[in-house]
C-alpha cells in the first residue's frame, strides 16, 4: 500500500486496518514528534485497495499535537512498535522574512513536479522559528492544490540548505538535534576549496597556483611568474567582485569587474599599478589571486564548464547536467555575466576537432574529475550536490576552479529543460529516501 489519509476519529481512539496489526504499532511518528497510541484495528474496504490509500483514523488531540494536514496524503512505514508518516522534507532558505513570501516561493514550485510520487510534507522555514520543546517549525509548506500555506509542522527529518543567512549557533544546534541530516549544510568558499583540495595529491594537480592575496608584492610576484593573473573574492559567486590583470611588454593592464559590465584600466608602469591598490585596500581582505588559466574559446568567446554532480537515490554521486559557459568578450564566462550556454559534445568537438569518440572518453574523463572531487570533498562535510566549475585551457587541460554548493542551474533551463527538472527533482527525491521513504 502506497498512500495514507489521516482523518479525525471522533474519540480517543485510533482505528487502522487490520493488515497493520502484525507490526504491533504502540507509537506513531511524525518529523520528530513521536507520540505514544491506542489502537483499534479495523478491516480495510476495497474501496481502499483500490485507491492504493489507507485511512487511518486518530484522536483529534493527537492529529493537532502531531501538526498532521488531513487534507495530504503520506506515505507510511512500520519499524520496531512505531508507525512513521511522511516524508517531512525541509528548505532552509535563509533569515530574512520576504524568502517567505508566495512570490519568492514561487521559484520552488517546479521542484514539486514530482510531489505525486513522494506526497508528504515539503516545508520551508528559517531556523529562527522553530520550537525545540514542541519539536516544530513555522514557516511555508506545500499543498498540490493551494501551492505555499503559512503555517506550524513537525520539524523535518532532512533539511536541504539553500541559504547561508543563519546564525551559526543556529545551524550548529539543529545539527545537534537532527543528526546532521542537513545537507549542502557547510558554505565552501574559494579559500576553503582550495585547501582541501590541496590535501589529495591526485586532485591538487588540476589546481591552478593559488594563494590568498596578502599584499601587493605577492600579485607582482604572481605576475612575475604567470604574465596573467586573475583576483576573486573568496566568498562571492556569479563573476562579482573578480578581476583580470595582465603584464605586456609595455604596461599593465586590468580587466575590473567590480562594475557593471567592466572596465578596461591600463597603467604605464609598476608604480602605477601600485598606487591602483592603495586605492583598492579591499583586494588584500579576503580576495584570492590565481595564475590566469588560458580558456579554449569557441567562435571568439572563452569558456568554461559547469558540471552538476549530485547524489543518486543509492546513495552514489553522479553527473545530471553539463554545459559550456562561452563569454561574449569578456574574460570571465558566468551566466550571470551575459556568457551563452552551449553543449559539452557540440563545443568540445568544434573547437578541437575531435572525433566523436574522443568527445565521449574526453566527457568520461570530466566527469571522474568532478566525482572524485566530490568524494574528497564530502569526507568530513555532508553535502547533497555541487556546480562544479572546470577550466579547459587552449592545450586540452583541465582545472578544477571551484565546487559551488548552492549552484544556480539557470544555464540547463535553456539548454535542456527536461534535464533541468531532473536536477531541481534530485534533491527532494533523495531526501524521501534518506528518510526511509519510497518513491513512486
């Protein structure tokens, strides 16, 4: 039997069909309410097997206590005297109260086009609104007929964080309650990347020279050595805040993306460019400056690729979703930039005139390198997926430049939409199962 309704009783009575009686249920659990019951085992109609949905009846008291909605179906599991219904599915989207808003949940709905076959409770609140003692949320959640619902639940079993904007003490004490069953929980800034990437000897030498940008005399150093080099802020996204600084054999000249669309600035001489810093002291707090990777450039315009890598429903990482990122004259490639999407096998075969069958093992072997990098990553943090960023430079070599783990799939919606709603499906579908549900 799939599905569950749960309706009132009427009395103190719990009433399930007589199939269940042999799992000699003495508590049921929602989330992380458990409550203890007494049960009356009723025979179930064919109206029931029919409708592949039971109907459980309880005490109105404890379906208030519980938070159930009696107007969803759940799915159901019997383990050890309980009775489980769910799944209790939650986003943690941050701190601010218009993340809660119907408009801004909006961008979650094509999320639930699977919700048919999981049911249950998708919820999402902020840390701030939950209540320990009665183990409960308020916030949002999702009803297939009426969309978002402001309303109070049963804290989840699995949370997918979607938002950084929390306080750390109180990330740190719902780890504490869930069993660090959050998952994407951990920021991975530049900076953090790098140095564990560092740690693996296999990995590390896919990894532009890197180093946090401590002073002017390190970028003249960096310049020095590499002619090129690019400066990133360690905890921004989208292409803000980089620069591109470039050593001819007659100036300097910097390529700043700190403003709308950039700005070219050239500078004679050493001392000019260094007096461009002391004007700019916030490139010597918390900027990264890396060797300049040499991009392949296809029709004009340098790209680079995005692989989405996300845990399977065993519980495996794999790759959902690949594309190229082409700059329309720029020289950093983010969507968020004005770059073009364009596929893997398309741009790799045109721009180095492979044969097909070298495109293939060529894709295989990107793909190895972001899912080894995944499972260094993952060894002490707990993650669900990640946008990885590969640079592919003019000789066919690969760097591993970042591991987004709150990527932004905007680039597959054109690409491909239906392998776009594969991605966004991964994450509630793999919850359902962590939390000992099925899909159907």
């Amino acid at each position: 039997m799939r599905w569950v309704k749960i309706v009132s009783s009427g009395n103190n009575l719990a009433y399930f069909p007589k199939t269940l009686k042999r799992h000699k249920i003495e508590f049921i659990k929602v989330g992380h309410i458990k409550k203890d019951i007494e049960i009356v085992y009723y025979e179930s109609s064919i109206d029931a097997l029919i409708n592949d949905c039971y109907e459980i009846k309880l005490p109105d008291e404890i379906i208030e206590m519980m938070y159930i909605d009696s107007n969803l179906k759940y799915q159901f599991f019997t383990r050890k005297g309980i009775i489980e219904i769910g799944p209790i599915i939650g986003f943690l989207l941050g701190n601010s109260a218009e993340m809660y808003t119907i408009q801004h949940m909006e961008r979650y709905l094509d999320r639930l086009g699977i919700y048919d076959k999981i049911q249950g409770l998708v919820t999402a609140f902020t840390p701030k609104n939950i209540d320990y003692d009665k183990m409960t949320a308020c916030g949002l959640y999702y009803h297939p007929e009426n969309g978002w619902i402001f309303g109070e639940f049963p804290l989840p079993k699995i949370l997918y964080r979607r938002s950084f904007r929390h306080h750390t003490n109180d990330i740190k004490k719902l780890k504490a309650v869930l069993g660090n069953e959050i998952y994407n929980s951990d920021k991975l800034i530049k900076g953090d990347f790098y140095n564990l990437i560092k740690r693996n000897k296999k990995l590390s030498r896919y990894l532009p020279k890197t180093s946090k940008c401590k002073d002017f005399e390190l970028v003249d150093d960096f310049l020095y050595k590499y002619r090129k080099v690019i400066l990133k802020p360690t905890n921004s996204s989208r292409g803000r805040g980089i620069c591109v600084i470039e050593e001819t054999d007659k100036n300097f000249i910097v390529y700043d993306y700190r403003v709308k669309d950039g700005k070219m600035r050239t500078f004679n001489d050493l001392s000019a460019l260094r007096n461009f810093f002391n004007k700019n002291p916030m490139f010597f707090h918390n900027y990264l400056v890396q060797e300049y990777i040499d991009l392949a450039e296809l029709d004009g315009g340098k790209f680079d690729i995005r692989v989405v890598i996300q845990k399977n429903l065993n519980d495996k990482w794999d790759c959902t979703g690949i594309e190229c990122r082409v700059s329309t004259g720029k020289e950093i490639t983010n969507v968020a930039q004005g770059s073009y999407i364009k596929g893997l096998i398309f741009t790799l075969t045109k721009v180095f005139k492979l044969e097909l069958g070298e495109t293939l093992q060529y894709k295989k072997k990107i793909i190895k390198l972001c899912i080894d990098t995944a499972r260094h990553i993952e060894s002490d943090r707990k993650y669900i997926e990640f946008g990885m960023d590969i640079a592919i430079d003019k000789k066919k070599n690969l760097w591993l430049l970042e591991a987004n783990v709150r990527p932004s799939f905007t680039g597959f919606k054109s690409l491909d939409y239906s392998s776009y709603l594969k991605i966004r499906y991964r994450p509630l579908l793999y919850s359902t199962i962590k939390s000992g549900f099925k899909i159907y």
